[in-house]
C-alpha cells in the first residue's frame, strides 16, 4: 500500500472518503507536516526523503517539476494526479484501486494520471 503526502489543493471531500474505504491508509497532510506553502520542488524532494507518494490535483506544475526531477536523475518517490475534472466518487473509486494495488517501489519515478 502506497504512502501519501497529500497535496494542498486536494479536495477534502476525497481524502475523507478514502479514508472511509480503507482505513489504514498512510498519509499525511501538507500542513500537518509544516509544509504549507512550500514549492512544488521542495514538496518533491521533501516526498522523496520521506518515500511517500504525493496526491495532488496540480497538472501543471507539480508534473513539471516531477518531469525534472527525473530528467536530472534525482529521486521521485511518486505523483499521482487527480484531475478536477474527475467526480468525487470516480476519484475515490480508483485512488482506492492505486493505493492498495502498488508499492512505494512501484510508484519510484512515476506520473500516474486518473483515471488509470
């Protein structure tokens, strides 16, 4: 089961429904962890010393610099990119079936997009 760093700019509404389908889940917020406001980068970074995933809605910037950080052959512990676009209910369904379906190791170097 994968570790998550939760973005800032996740809707809530799916993080409390994650956490109703697999209560388990390891995760941590950005703001919990004194990270509130802080670069993509760095959240990068600061996600791949800690090997978690990150969960996050941003496309842009946060796959960008996701695409650099590979390109520079630094660590990614991972991204997974849940477009807004996508409904609750559809986001929870298969952020359960991602979470629970890979390993940190599996999730090493990868931009996953939802749906899967």
């Amino acid at each position: 089961m994968l570790r998550l760093l939760i973005d800032e700019n996740i809707d809530h509404d799916i993080l409390r429904g994650l956490v109703r389908r697999i209560p388990q889940l390891d995760y941590v917020i950005v703001a919990q962890v004194g990270l509130a406001g802080t670069e993509d980068l760095e959240l990068l970074r600061w996600a791949a010393r800690e090997n978690r995933t990150i969960l996050t809605h941003d496309v842009k910037t946060m796959t960008a610099f996701a695409k650099q950080l590979l390109r520079q052959q630094e660590p990614m512990a991972g991204v997974i990119v849940v477009p807004n676009r996508l409904g609750i209910g559809k986001a929870i369904e298969e952020l359960e079936i991602a979470i629970q379906g890979q390993s940190q190791s599996d999730m090493r170097d990868v931009i996953q997009h939802l749906p899967l």
